[in-house]
C-alpha cells in the first residue's frame, strides 16, 4: 500500500500543507474491517476514496458502507494533526445514524467523537463544536456559522484568537458556537454541495423554523426547479404531477431544506399541489385573495391536493401571490456555497452522478476520482489539424464530414463545453451535411452515441485538457486504440489564451510546423489552467479574510 510514495501532501486552501502517512492510513483501514465498519475485502476501496479526500478531492463510490468508512478513516487522520473536523450530512438524523455506526471504531482509536441533535441548546451545541470530530446536519452548521459572523466571532482566525478572545469565562466563549471553520468532509456531496449550492442559509431575528408561510415558499421554490415533461406531465385530471425523474430529482433538491421534507409521500404530495398552484391555476378565475385570505372557486379541487400534503392550497396561494416574506426579517443571508468555501480544506464522497467533475470545479474548483477500479483503456494517437482561423476549420471539417459520410452514415462532431448550443454548431456546415452530423459536447454524450454503434470522431475545436481527456477516453473506450482527429485553429478559446506569449509568438514568427505549434500551445494552455487553479481558492479566501479584518462585520446580508 505505501509503494513509492511514502506520505500523501494535501495542499489546503490557506496554502499550507497537511501530511498523511499512507501507511497510518493503511492501518486505519485495517481497523476498519477488524470492527466490523466495512468487509475485510473492501479495505483496499476505503483506502482508494480516505486517500482522495485527505488530498482534497471529491471521491465517487458507489458502496454507502465504502462512503462510510472512508469518512470515518479520514476524519481520524486529519484529526490526529490537529485539525477541527466536521462531518456534514444532508439531515441531522443522518449525522446521528453516523455516529451511532461508528462510535465503537472512534473509541478503539482514541478520539471521540460527537453529533448535534436536532434541538439543541447553544451549550450543548458549544460542548459538540469543541469534540475533535463533530458529526452535524449541514443548515446546522451553516446557521451557527452565521450567528457567529452576526456576532463578529470570525473576522479573525488562529491560535492567538482562540487562545486570548475565546478563553474560558469570557463573554466571547460563551457566545461562540462554530467557530473557525478548519476541515469539512461532507457525505453527498452532489447532493448538497452541488443541488443545494444556491441555497440561502437564513438567519431570522424570530428563528421560528417551520411554519406554513415557510414550507409553502419552500415547495414552490422546489416546483420552480422542476422541468416540464422531464421532471413532471399533466395527469388524467388535468393537474401537474411527478414523474418517476421528477421524485428522484425533488428527493436531491429537498435535502438542504429540513427533515420535514424527508417523507417521500408527504414531499411528493406537496409538490404535486404546488405544480398545480403554480402552472394549473389562474388568479381572478381559479383563486381569489380576500382580506388577506385566499378564497379557491372549487373546493372540491382543493381539498383533493390537501390531502396528504404538508401545507394546504391556501397557503401555496398565498405564498405564490405575497411578495414579502411573513416569517419575520432575515437578519443576516449567505449562500451555502460560499459557507462551504470558507474552509480551509474541503473534501467529500458521492455516489456515481452525470457531470459530476464539471460541476465540481465550476462551483468550488475542487477534482473529483472515480475510486472504482475500472479497466484499462488502450489509448491511440490524438492527431492534430492545425488551421490559420475558423474559417478555414470548418471548411476543412466539413470536407472531412462529406467523405466520411459519403456512404450515409453519421459522424460525431465533438463540440468544446463551452459551446453556445448544438444548432451554432451546425450552422458552420452546409444544409445538405447537417442531417448525417451528431454534435456532443459532453463525455457522456460521447459515451451515449459511441455505445450505439461505430461512427467516425471528429474533435471540432481546441479544449483543455479537463474537458478534452474525458471525452477522448470515452472514444477509446469504445474503440481501443482508434487515433482521433482534433481540428484546431488560433481562434479557439483554449489557444486564444496562449497564441500571443512571449514563446508562443517567437516560435510562429520563425515558422515552427503548425502541428508541432498547435500541440506546444495546447499544453501551454494545460499549465496555465492547472497553475490557476491551484491558487484560485487559496486567493478567494485570502480576499475575503482581508476584507473581514479591514472593514468588520456589517450585519448587513451578503
């Protein structure tokens, strides 16, 4: 298991670095399978995704017991460097079925750990925060996180400012609760990383959690994100409803609002009633509001989506027609996203979830790893089409579709990610060409038209090697060994951004081959997005740090 590398170097927001012994590592796995946490033939899988997050990434997994473990190893790891950890789950009932499975693994290694309940008071909230290792609901954690900022309590980070402002007795000790935010590893992370990144975290000057003014904001914000004839169709009654998408979809949508939204009955009922409300019914013909209440011309229709829901038609009426929010004032907002950015080492696992690495990066430039072991993949040649200017591309690209086409079958064009739509693409080519022509532009796209059969590839333009590896992988995955014809010209984006360096310009002003040329700016184009992102969090929070301590906590929403 050590092999070669002897420690695993994680490198941390903040810029410092964190060192894991890989054998450490290795035996925490081993104790593992000895307490019953995972199977003993899974130990290598559960050291593939602790590896991972301990160097910052985000592990996919499909076995929830490999997730489990893993989390368990990892947070042990960090924690015995030092390091605040905190566990995040979609619920806090999740965080205590963590805890409860795992209680006898933390006690045989000596570090305890602890779990929020649902309600609890600030003292025993306080007590948790303080466990090297506390396991929490993730709107727990964002509230307490904003009730500190609220307070003033995190403008300044370190061992000065725990040791001199948060001592014992103090009026600041007794009003901290979360604290600094250090080492956070979440569990689904595509759940609620991902789905619920846009989520505000609210902290209301009343705090009253659940109401029906709230839950009915709630499930039309939720109906809002559903997609029409994908996530729900009309019934034989004429109302919106789920489909099958649709329920798998509101399940991942509705873990950052609650526990209420857990039941699947009661979530599917509610949003059926909420589609209907929202898309189905017209005011002045459907509902009426009368003196502050709404008054519905068919009863019968209301008490038919009632039934079995977690708030009443009324109330979807009246949150669908209020502009103003009637729980009280919101004190203080932030996204859950930018709560999540603000520690300094951020890590997860996940199940398998489409698109999973592109969102990752976009949101919290993080990398994810399949830790599955997969098959070997033959590789072949990736040859490189260099042309002076678009023009000259598509022209050459559509001489190339015409031959390969020539006996009626279809050719791939695959698309940079960045592409505006499908159609832009398939204006560069003639009308007569467009008919035996698929465009993707996503590896899974790639996947779905070569599983299909054996057509011709065609990469139509220069992409990094994030978004372009992916896609020739699935090419090859498919037809080990195949050499792939990537049509480049200097006016692609990822050349756009190298052509005019100092070395690049030199090397085409005394005439290098152009395919030579292309191929020396696409890896230019490599190291300048792996250089960028290795700072780019690492800047953010430094930016936002400083500003904190130059300008203080405002109070005012973010």
């Amino acid at each position: 298991m050590a092999g070669a590398f002897w420690r695993v170097r994680a490198l941390t927001v903040s810029g410092k670095a964190t060192e894991c012994d890989v054998t450490s590592l290795a035996a925490l796995c081993w104790k593992t399978a000895q307490t019953g946490l995972c199977q003993p033939e899974d130990t290598a899988a559960v050291a593939r995704v602790a590896s991972a997050m301990v160097l910052g990434q985000v592990a996919v997994a499909e076995d929830p017991g490999i997730r489990r473990a893993a989390l368990a190893v990892t947070a042990i790891a960090l924690a015995r460097q030092g390091r605040q950890v905190h566990l995040l789950f979609a619920l806090p009932g999740l965080a205590q079925q963590f805890r409860q499975a795992t209680a006898d693994f933390f006690d045989q290694m000596g570090l305890p750990i602890a779990a929020i309940p649902e309600a609890a008071e600030n003292d025993l909230r306080r007590d948790c925060y303080g466990a090297p290792v506390v396991a929490a609901g993730v709107l727990q954690v964002a509230t307490d996180h904003l009730r500190d900022r609220r307070m003033g309590l995190t403008r300044r980070f370190g061992a000065r400012f725990l040791t001199q402002s948060l001592a014992e007795g103090t009026a600041a000790r007794r009003a901290y609760l979360c604290g600094p935010l250090d080492v956070a590893l979440i569990d689904g992370f595509a759940d609620i990383a991902i789905e619920a990144a846009g989520r505000p975290v609210q902290l209301q000057d009343d705090m009253e959690l659940i109401n029906d003014a709230r839950v009915a904001r709630e499930a039309l914000a939720l109906a809002l994100r559903m997609r029409r004839a994908t996530d729900f169709a009309t019934n034989g009654q004429g109302d919106p409803a789920l489909t099958d998408e649709g329920r798998r979809r509101s399940e991942r949508l509705a873990l950052s609002f609650g526990p209420l939204w857990a039941s699947a009955a009661w979530r599917d009922k509610t949003l059926d009633a909420a589609l209907t409300v929202l898309f189905a019914m017209k005011p002045h013909k459907d509902y009426a509001i009368i003196h502050g209440s709404a008054e519905l011309a068919d009863p019968i229709r209301a008490t038919r989506l009632s039934r079995c829901s977690l708030v009443p038609v009324q109330s979807l009426v009246l949150a669908k027609e209020s502009g103003d929010r009637p729980d009280g004032e919101i004190a203080s907002e932030m996204s859950l996203r930018r709560m999540l950015d603000r520690y300094r080492h951020l890590a997860g696992v996940t199940g398998p979830v489409p698109g999973l690495e592109r969102d990752v990066w976009q949101l919290y430039a993080l990398t994810s790893r399949n830790t599955a072991p997969t098959r070997k993949v033959r590789r072949g040649r990736l040859d490189i089409v260099a042309h002076d200017d678009d023009e000259a591309k598509w022209r050459a690209i559509a001489a190339r579709v015409d031959a390969l086409a020539d006996g009626g079958g279809k050719v791939v064009l695959v698309a940079p990610f960045a592409t505006a739509s499908k159609e832009s693409i398939l204006a560069n080519l003639p009308s007569t060409l467009r008919d035996g022509v698929v465009v993707a532009t996503r590896p899974e796209d790639v996947e779905a038209v070569c599983a299909d059969g054996d057509p011709p590839v065609l990469f139509a333009g220069a992409e990094t090697a994030r978004w372009r590896d992916p896609k020739a992988l699935m090419v090859w995955r498919a037809r080990p060994g195949a050499a792939i014809e990537l049509h480049a010209s200097w006016d692609d984006a990822a050349i756009h951004a190298v052509r005019d360096r100092r070395g690049m310009a030199l090397r085409r002003a005394v005439g290098w081959p152009s395919t030579r040329l292309m191929a020396a700016a696409l890896a230019s184009a490599d190291r300048l997005e792996r250089r960028a992102a290795s700072g780019y969090r690492a800047a953010r929070t430094r930016w936002e740090s400083a500003m904190e301590q130059a300008f203080g906590f405002t109070g005012e929403n973010e």
